[in-house]
C-alpha cells in the first residue's frame, strides 16, 4: 500500500477523488458542486456510465444521477438495479417509452403506490403482470387486472400480500381447474373464512397444505389437517399446533423431525422423540432449546455426530455437557462447542491444543478465546480460519492492522466494518489495490465521522480537467472487478 497516501487525514484521502470507487462512495454525502464533479468523472463514456448501472454495490444517489441522463440503453440498466431509489424511477416514469423498461418499473420493489398508479390505464401484458405481483400495487388496480387476467396473471394475484377478500373469492370461483392457484388463495391470510372448508375438503394435497399455514384457520380445522393421509400436509400442519395438543409421534419421520423442532413438549413426546430411529428427528430435538438437562446428557452419548454435535449448539447445553462435548473424538462435534460465546474458562482451556480446521474456525470466532491462540490463528494458511478472527469482536487491533494486508480480497472486504478495526488500518485501505475494499472503506469513514464536513465542503478540485481525465487503474485485480461489475 501507498505509505504515504495511508498518512493522509481521512478528510484529505476522502477528497482525493482521483479514485473513482472513493468519489462514487462519498457520492450521497457531497454537495451539489462535489457531486457535479464527481459525476463528470465516473461518467465520462456509455460504457463507465452502463458499468455503474449494473453495479450491484452503487448507492441509489449514483443510480439517481444516471437516469438523469435518459438514454434508453442505460435507463433498462437502472431499473434492473434493486438500489435504484423512488425519485428515479419517477423521473424515468416520465421519460421511458418502451414496454420493458415500463414494465420493469412497475415491478421494481421500490416504486410506491403513487407511482404504480399511474400505470392504471395500461393495458400491455408485462405491466399488467408487474402490477399483478407488487406488493405496492393498489388494491383497485390488482381488482381490475383481475377481471380479464390470464392464468399466469391470476396466479401472481392471489399471492400478492395486497390481494382484498374480494379479489381472492372472484380468484376462487373463476379456478375452474387451477389448483394450484387454489393453494395459493387457501394460503393468504386474506382468503375469505368460507373459502376455509372448501380448501379442508379438496382432493388436492397442495391446497390442503397450503391451508395448513393459513393464520385464520380454526384450531378444529388444524386437527384435521393433522390426521391428513398425506405427510406433507400434517407437516404444514404440525408447525401451527399448539405444542400442548400434539401427544403422539408420527409414522413418518418428516412428521417427527417437523414434532422435534415444537417447543413445550410432554415430556412423554420428548421421550420417544430422544429414542427416534431416524438420526434426523433426533438432531432436531438436540437443538430444541425447551429440552430438559436429562434428555440432552442422553443426546450428547448419541451414535450420530450430528445429534452429539446438536447437543453442543444447544442454547441450554449446560457446561459441564459442553465440557464432556469438547473432548468428543469427532471434530465436527468439538467444533460445535468452540463456537459458544457462553465457554466457562476451564471448558476453553480443552482447545489448546486443538489443530482442526473447523474447530479452530470457532475458536477463530469466539470472543472468549486467548489473543494468542486468535494470533496463531491469523497466521494460518487457510483464509477461512484468518477470516475468523476478523470476524472476532474481540480480536486485538494489532491483529487486524496485519490481517489488512491479508492476501485474500473477501477478507479485506469483511475486514472493513468490524468496528473494533483502528482508524489508521481503516485509511490504509483506501489505498487497497481491490476497488471494492477502497469503495467499502470511503463509505464507511463517510457515515461514521465525516458526514457534516462532507455536507459543508465546497468541490476541491482545482483543475476539473486533470481529474476528468485522470487514467483508469491497470491492475488485473480492478480490471476483473470491473468485468465482474459489467457482467
């Protein structure tokens, strides 16, 4: 890195705008003059202008200055980008022309009620279907489209959170066939309560599973998806039982794993469950967190790793099971116990010695593991284990300055928003040879410390021209990130 850039301010890297990842960060907190400057760099040609349209990382300001520009190529770009905010859509709402791009801002999660509504009179196929299945479209609009809507358009309907009573009953009644658009009106909390036994009573397991997770579905009618033939069904059904009326095991052992999960069991349940011939049903009641101390010292001496393992990543694994549990001959099972944030100190001390790669991956995570043992660590070959600790609250800042030079890009980028990382490392990065570290780095000085000085500047650059002009980064790492970006 740049020894010298590194001892710069943050204010003076952060207005050192020759990199255009850092301007296109601090691009939402600058004035109207810095942002006019900022723009006139990052969109120099269609091609930089379409790459940061894709960009799944650009901030909506960025999103918001491009659609300025209406150019019918890069407007599709920006509305395929979730970021892109409500005031650009509007803008493009009134500029674009071609049915895509206005179908594509009818389904964009970020256009509002208002904005849908002025799709009210259209009648193209692909904005009726956007409409169809936005949360946000009025409920006026969703009842017109329904009157003449295809079987594709129904189905979006009637899963569409804003659907009325009214619109699912004229659903219901004009299926004729559908039965799977049946389900998805049994399954809306909205269906209309006498469309209840009707959906119970169906041939159709799909819509009687479906049912099963209706809010509105009386206690009685969940009882009798629970005798259901079918096991999918009792296994939609189970999840909503109150625990106190289920006193049985199933046949079926998704029923069971589905049971294992239920919180306030009897304890006969949680009897026969801990005995369960299916490994999987087991697993599942190891980790439920209602389980009494006696069962999990039964599950902790399970044949199956994965149950013993379970056990350890219980909430309410008492320690001294965490301390049998971390000695277990598998290591899959001690790693579970390394990654409890709860380890008494005798309990942690069994790691010492520990050279397993997920178990040190836990200790690499674990606030309560020594500094030295999370020093060894960092000095590991393997990026997984050195992203560990820089995952770790309580990694000491010594720590993190060195993993800042770490080899591996990701963990550089996750590097950036611990926030126990030290000012210096965090200004260091801006000079980081991967773009997204520098981007992630700007943006992070700009929120948490120079948010007002970034209000109150003025543009500083003194001569436009060498900074429009500025040369693109030749490295092969930006080169790739950009294609990456682009693609």
């Amino acid at each position: 890195m740049n020894c010298a850039y590194a001892n710069l301010t943050a204010s003076q890297q952060l207005w050192d705008c020759s990199d255009e990842y850092i301007a296109a960060a601090i691009h939402g907190f600058a004035d109207a003059g810095l942002r006019q400057a900022i723009e006139t760099m990052l969109f120099r040609t269609p091609r930089s202008r379409i790459r940061w349209a894709r960009a799944v990382f650009v901030p909506p300001s960025i999103l918001s200055a491009l659609a300025r520009f209406n150019d019918h190529q890069l407007n599709r770009h920006i509305i395929r980008n979730g970021r892109t905010p409500l005031e650009a859509l509007r803008h493009m709402r009134r500029v674009v022309t071609d049915e895509h791009s206005l179908g594509g801002i009818a389904a964009h999660r970020n256009a509002s009620a208002d904005l849908l509504a002025t799709f009210r009179a259209s009648g193209l196929p692909v904005i009726r279907f956007s409409l169809a299945g936005n949360p946000s479209t009025p409920a006026d609009i969703l009842e017109a489209i329904a009157l003449d809507a295809g079987k594709d358009e129904r189905r979006v309907l009637a899963g569409n959170p804003g659907a009325t009573e009214k619109l699912l009953g004229t659903l219901w009644h004009n299926a004729n066939d559908d039965e799977h658009l049946r389900a998805e009106i049994a399954a809306h909390p909205r269906c209309p309560d006498d469309l209840l036994p009707a959906a119970l009573g169906s041939s159709c397991d799909v819509i009687r599973r479906k049912l099963a997770s209706n809010p509105n579905v009386t206690h009685d009618q969940l009882m009798m998806l629970l005798s259901d033939p079918v096991a999918a069904v009792r296994v939609e059904a189970i999840k909503y039982i109150p625990a106190c009326d289920i006193d049985e095991s199933d046949l079926a052992a998704s029923v069971r794993k589905q049971t294992a999960r239920r919180v306030n069991l009897s304890a006969q349940l949680v009897a026969r469950l801990a005995n369960d011939e299916c490994a999987a049903v087991r697993r599942w009641l190891a980790r439920n967190p209602s389980l009494d101390v006696e069962h999990l010292a039964l599950l902790s001496k399970d044949a199956a790793s994965d149950v013993r393992r379970s056990v350890a990543r219980n909430v309410s694994c008492p320690q001294h099971l965490l301390r049998h549990l971390a000695t277990d001959k598998n290591p899959w099972v001690r790693a579970g116990v390394s990654f409890r944030t709860d380890l008494e100190a005798d309990v942690m001390r069994l790691f010492a010695h520990e050279d397993d790669t997920d178990v040190l991956s836990g200790i690499g995570k674990n606030p309560a593991a020594p500094g030295r043992w999370l020093k060894r660590i960092a000095a590991s070959e393997n990026a997984d284990l050195r992203r560990a600790v820089i995952l770790n609250p309580n990694a000491p800042s010594a720590l993190l300055r060195q993993l800042s030079e770490d080899p591996y890009a990701f963990n550089r980028i996750t590097l950036v928003e611990q926030p126990t990382l030290p000012m210096s490392t965090l200004l260091a990065l801006l000079s980081d040879p991967e773009p997204q570290v520098r981007f992630m780095a700007a943006m992070r000085l700009a929120r948490t410390g120079l948010e007002r000085e970034i209000t109150q500047r003025s543009c500083c650059w003194s001569d436009m021209d060498a900074a429009v002009n500025l040369p693109r980064a030749s490295n092969a790492k930006e080169n790739d990130y950009e294609n990456t970006c682009a693609g």
